[in-house]
C-alpha cells in the first residue's frame, strides 16, 4: 500500500480518457492540495470512445456530445494539469520521473505517484498493403474523425476485419451511411466471446440486414485500386474483392511498452498486473483501464476484458489510492452488451466455452421466451444462455440476444454471479411483472427453472 | 408434509385462475394418475387478470389474447376436470370434502388434497349508491367486458376511487378511450408502497396527462344523474362531481371466507397462512397466490402482497407438494412495476417508511440519471431511491421512476436483496454498458455508490 501522498505533492497521470480523468479528478476530490498531471497523446480528453461508431454513424450527430467534459474543464474546475499531444516516452521507476514529448520538445516530469492508463491499440497484422490509405482503424476520436472524413469523400463499399464487438457496430454504422459492407473473421464465428449456438443469432441478423459475412476467413493483404494509391481490394481465400475502404477492428491489446520497459511486472495476459488497488509491482505506480487486468469474480483469477466501465471503476480507485485513500475494486464479471442492428445482445460471466477452458464441470440451458406478456402488443421472443456448474448448480455465466429487454436484464445475472448464486437461488428471484415489460415468467426466470432440473442430473455428475 | 397422494386420489382446487391453474397443470405433469378437478365460480380460466386494463384500453384488442389456454384446452390436453361457473360454498375438513353450486345445484366433490386459489376481492365500502348502475369494479375478466360495454354505451367523465395500480392503469385506459378523469385517493399520495419523493413524480406524470387528481380525500358517496337510474355524481368534500361512470379500485382483501369458516388458520395479515411448502394448518390443504401469504426476504416475515408472479410461483409449488412433491417458494422480495401514461415505474423490497415501521435503522439516496449514455439520442432521466440499513448497509429496498429502462433494472437490486447484499456489493456489480442503453455509471451503481458514502454515518448512527 503506498504511503499517503505528501502535502503538495504530485500525482502524475498518463493517458487522458476513461481511466485516466476518472483517476485525476477523484484524486483532486479527495486531495485539493496536490498537483495534479495529465499526458494525453491526442488532442481530446474524456471522450465516450464506446460512441464512436454511432458518431460515425451519424446517430450522434455532434462531435462535442462525446466529450463531456474537454481539457479546459479539468484545468479551470479541477485545477488539472492537462497536456494534450504529450506522448510519454520513458519511466524511471527509481528517478519517479517519467520522460515525454510534446510539441517537439522532450521533457522530463517527476511524480509522487504514477497512474498509467495507456489504454489499448489495435492489433496491427503486417498485412502487404495495410498502410495504404482507406485502411482505417478505429480507437481514438481522432481516428473516427478519419473514418468519417473518408465516408464524406464517397465509399459504396468497406470490408470489415473481425466480428467483434467493434467490428459488428461498425458493420451497422457503415451500412447506416449508405455503403454495402463485407465482414472478415477468422475464427468460426461472430462475437468470438459468445457461445456458437447465441452468435448465430447475431450471423441471422447480420445476414438480414444485408451484410456480406465470410467466416473462418483469413485476409491475406489489401491492393491499391487500378491507377491510384488508395486501397481497392481485399485479398482473402485466393479471390480479390473490391472495396472503397477497409476497417481493420481485428482486435486490441493492452498498451503495456511504458511500463514493461520500465520493468512494471506485466500478468500472464498480457497486460499489466495490479492487485484490487490498483497498485503494480512498483508501490508508487498504480494502473488502470485497458492497460490493465481486473480480478475475475468467476474464475477467481486476474482477466484482461478491456472495457469502459471498468476503465471508469478502476480509474475511480486508482485515483483514490494514488494519493492515499484505500479503496478496491471489486471485480469484473465480464459484462457487455451491445446493439448489432435491430438486435441487442449481453453477456455476463463466462460462455460454456471458456468454462470448459477453466476446467469446470459445465451445464447449460437455452430457451426463447417472450420480451413481454404474450397478451401485450409489441413483445419480441428473447433468447437466454444460462451457465452453470453441472454439479453445484452455481451460475457461471450468460448470453442474450432480442430486439428489446436485453441489455439491462444481463444485470440480474451479473448480480446473481456476483452474490455466487446458484440456480436455484436465481430462479427465485422475485422479478419485476407487468404486460408491457416482461411475460409473467420472466425468460430468466425460464432458463433458471430449466437449468434447476439439471443440476446433478448430466451424465457423470457426482451424487 | 402431506403424504405422497394415493394412486388415482383426487386433487380439488378451488379457483382457476393463475395460482389454481398453475398448480393443476404441475400436478399433472408430476402425476398422470391423479384425478384433479378445478372449481371456478367465473366463465374463464388461466387468464392474465393484470393485462384487463390493457384490454379495456383497447391496447389489447382481442378478448382470446387474454386468455391463454381456456377450459377445454385443460380437459383435453391435461385431462383436468374444470367446471366453469362452480362456486363452492363450504369446506368440511374432517371429511375432506366441499360443497359447491353449479347450474343451480348444490353438490359436495371429496378430495386427498386441496389447493385453495380463491384470490382476493376488491374491499367493497357501504357507500350510499355503491350498488347505482355505472360503478364498476375490476377484479375479474368478466369485470373487464362490463366496463368496455359501459365505455361503448359512452362514457365522458369517470371517477376513480383508489390510486393504487389498478386505479392508474385504469386512469391510462379510460383517458385512451377518451374520457376524462378524475382520480380520488384517501392516502396522501398516489401508489401508497412507494414513498412521497417518488410517488410525486407520478402524480406530476397524471397532471402532465391530463388528470385531475384529488389526494387526501374522501369519497362519501354517489348519486343517479338527474332523471335516470345510473351514476351521476361522485360526492367527496361536500362537493357534487358530474360522472358518467365509477371505477372502484380502493384496493382488494384476500378472499379467505371459504377458509377460514372451515378453521383454516389465517396469519396476521388477513391472509391464509401457509408454510414455505405452501400448506396451511391443515395438512391435506394447501394454498397459493392472492388468498394467501408470502415469506417477505427482507423481513423474514409473513407478507400479504398479492401479485401474479407470486401467484404463479406458488401454485406451481402448492400443485408440486398437493401431489406429494417436496418443492419450496423462495418467498417475495415484494417487487412491482407499472406503466403510468409514458413513465415505468418499479419497486422492490421496502420502501423507507414501511422499513421504518419494520423498526429498522433506515437511510436513503435519491439521485437521476440517464437512461443511456449522455451521447446517446432518445435517453431519459431515471430517479432511483435506494433504501438501506442506515448501519450495515444491507440493501432493504429500492423505487424508481423514468421513461424507459426502469421494469427490468429493478430486478437487479431485487437480486441484491435476495441476496443479503450490503450497497457496498450493490455498488461492485458489473453492469452492462453500450450507449444505446446504459450511461457508463448506470442509474443503479450512481445510487449505491452515494449509498456507500452514507453508511454508517448518518446521524446517530453505530461505531
């Protein structure tokens, strides 16, 4: 646990969204005395990078709602020193001096305390051709402003690079701007992180809404157009397809150079180790967001799940037990959820896959109920995955997938996995009812009672 | 604990809506052999009682989408004897056995074991002119079609007496139909199990819609309009209100006649009291849903709180045990929702004064916060009160209010609660984010993490 940070004393941030302003401006709550330093590489901060493709899309229309707050904020309200364009370029543990360069100067700036909140980068694959222009990847603000810009200049076709989640909105927002969309994966299906049998709900939807899906595909590099020096084709399985643009959302890894250089010890995957206060290996050095892993409340073991709303929890701590406090974070269940055109799909906990990977006796049930009360207009059928240890019938995890009541209803599952609920526990949920918002069983209340019949009842199960 | 049923014994249930219904269809599935005969004194079986008033709004246009599975589908696919217009009359315990009328004969029907679901029934006052044609009440589906008549004979003016649900839901499809509303309610505020600070929030809901709304008042009586023999005036603070029709909604008791002139005990609610098998003083009789009681999770005591899930859940637990099953009700977390006009509004556990009454240490939070990330178009504010143990910090119950994204948000804290979690756990859950539907700190963990701050330190508070 790192001392109380002195009376005065500096606390240095690196990296300036979600992690990072969350950190500074707990840590000028809780102390108005220290200085506070902010080194952003970009030129925005605080920026609702999880909006990007609907910016792109143009369902958020201005580029100022997604900054909440802008760097002129933090420095006149919270008295925070932000430096935008500033790239931090070393860390000297022993000196606590962290070296960068802004505006063509390099400069050194000691610290107190450090929190790194580097973030994530995409996955760049040395593909033949991928730094053509109109080869476009999509992480900061100033990237989606480059997708837009190149959308404006006329694009009828954009392959798309990986079926994550990023790829998927990305895949609506094109398709929302006019231009006919052709998405690559790799693996055998969408949303790599779902089950097969919840991501072909998601290839349904895809497919309906027109879009080109080649799955188990390998792109192998990308051709200029006849004539110009703008990409025009994507090569993938021997054929060539012709395309006005590409995004490559092929994954992202956490942005660990600074710290591993500087010997911070980094986990096993990947991305920096921290303890539930944030704390690296070095006591002065605290990381949060997508440069960090985040304790797994199923598993019981640090993951690397890169999300905005554990950026924004763990900044919160970090910046808290940078200057003295001591909070906790307390985990991740690995919540998301996302909108993949008329479809809203969730999940919470761990898929029957990756519980089969952490070694455990899994069981799982798959129904399809009602949004609403069947009697009630409007409702839409809801498909839930329920996980669950095949002998203790402890709940492990879950999928969803709908045209509404999706996003918000994973929460009860998260929750009952937070609370180490069984199914049987979570079948007793005393959920909400009213025609208009759910069937009077409502479909978690459904997979609960169906999994409850199978628990110690799967071939082998003990007992 | 009955004894597992005799082969071929005989299963009575008295009541076929959902509770009674509920539990003839798992005993049947449980037991082919058992003979179950089903005692309803209306027309129809197995009805969603809490769509009528979407029925009556014509949101719901056909009659049948009520009804999912009528009496022949019972006698057909689930051999269950149903007799429609059959009231019974008189229990004798000691020779199991009871008496009811039909078709103008009175006969007695014996049983092995019986499922009481005889439901509640709206209080009735002895208002003068109560009895006047055009004071209407709803309680059954046969009470719908009277008040869709009455609106079709043309209705200008309707008076409510009751703020509860069924008044507000009521107050939405009468303002449908086209008539105008006022509502009277006795109590202070409207929805009297939510707190004044949300209710009101329903109150300004009604006066944006249009209704007028006389709190704190009480209806003494009605008078036949001039020249005819139907209702005319709703009389309440010495003033004469013109009405053309009335709607009684001043709340329902559980109809435990049958019961407890048999000597079947009640509990101190004025409901039947039933073990968490669902079986009453008398071992050979069980019963479920509106006529009975419910284990409250947060006070661990007998709650009287009638609602269709909990009638649906025990009956499927009284019809498991009838037959000699071995099943437990998880007991009520007391969770509601309702649409009032364009507002969701939703409960679960207690409100602050039913906690204070309760003898509890009680604080509170109140906040407002998006429906969906700030970026976002189309959000709304949500108001969430979250009500905890002013020392431990466990969860007792939590209200909200918004325009969308409130039904199935409250499920999550009603998880918490089942759980016995304190706000600090509330405040740990990994909730869903993406833009369309949640803001990164959703409504749920801003309340629980300003919950956090207050534990323990609200005025005279331990430690």
């Amino acid at each position: 646990m790192p001392s109380a940070m002195r009376e005065g004393g500096r606390l240095l941030v690196v990296g300036g969204v979600a992690a990072g302003m969350s950190a500074a401006s707990r840590a000028r709550r809780l102390r108005p005395d220290v200085e506070i330093v902010v080194l952003e590489k970009g030129q925005d901060v605080s920026y609702g990078a999880c909006a990007t493709p609907y910016y792109v899309a143009g369902v958020i229309e201005e580029r100022d709602r997604l900054i909440r707050y802008d760097a002129d904020f933090f420095r006149r309200e919270r008295r925070i020193d932000v430096r935008l364009g500033a790239e931090a370029l070393e860390l000297d543990l022993r000196r606590k001096s962290v070296t960068y360069r802004a505006g063509g100067t390099t400069e050194a700036t000691a610290y107190d305390a450090l929190v790194l909140a580097t973030g994530a980068v995409p996955v760049k694959f040395p593909l033949p051709g991928i730094d053509l222009p109109g080869v476009l990847f999509l992480r900061t603000l100033e990237d989606a402003d480059i997708i837009k810009r190149t959308i404006e200049a006329g694009v009828e076709r954009v392959s798309i690079l990986g079926a994550g989640y990023i790829g998927l909105e990305m895949a609506e927002a094109f398709s929302a701007r006019g231009a006919a969309v052709t998405v690559f994966e790799l693996l055998p299906n969408v949303l790599s992180t779902y089950d097969p049998d919840m991501s072909e709900i998601v290839e349904r939807e895809l497919l309906d809404q027109g879009v080109i899906l080649h799955k188990g595909t390998r792109v192998e590099g990308f051709e200029p157009a006849s004539g110009g020096d703008r990409v025009g084709y994507a090569l993938a399985s021997g054929r060539r397809i012709a395309t006005d643009a590409v995004l490559v959302a092929a994954g992202v890894k956490p942005a660990t150079a600074l710290a591993a250089s500087a010997g911070i010890e980094l986990g096993a995957t990947g991305a920096i180790r921290v303890d539930a206060r944030q704390v690296t290996s070095d006591p002065s050095v605290l990381a949060a967001g997508d440069c960090s892993e985040a304790l797994h409340v199923v598993t019981g073991r640090p993951a690397w799940i890169p999300l905005g709303t554990t950026a924004n929890k763990q900044g919160k701590v970090a910046g808290e037990n940078a200057v003295g406090g001591n909070a906790r974070f307390g985990g991740i269940a690995g919540t998301n959820t996302t909108k993949v055109f008329d479809l809203e799909v969730a999940q919470t906990g761990l898929s029957s896959a990756s519980a089969e990977r952490e070694g455990l006796r899994v069981a799982s049930v798959r129904i399809t109920a009602g949004s609403r009360a069947h009697t009630y207009p409007g409702g839409s059928p809801i498909t839930v995955k329920l996980v669950f240890d095949a002998d203790s019938g402890r709940v492990l995890g879950a999928q969803m997938a709908g045209r509404e009541g999706v996003a918000k209803r994973i929460d009860t599952i998260a929750a009952a996995i937070h609370a180490r609920m069984s199914v049987t526990g979570l079948a007793e949920i005393d959920m909400s009812y009213a025609p208009p918002f759910a069937p009077v069983w409502d479909p978690v209340l459904i997979a609960a009672s169906e999994a409850v019949k199978k628990v110690g009842r799967s071939p082998g199960a003990r007992g």
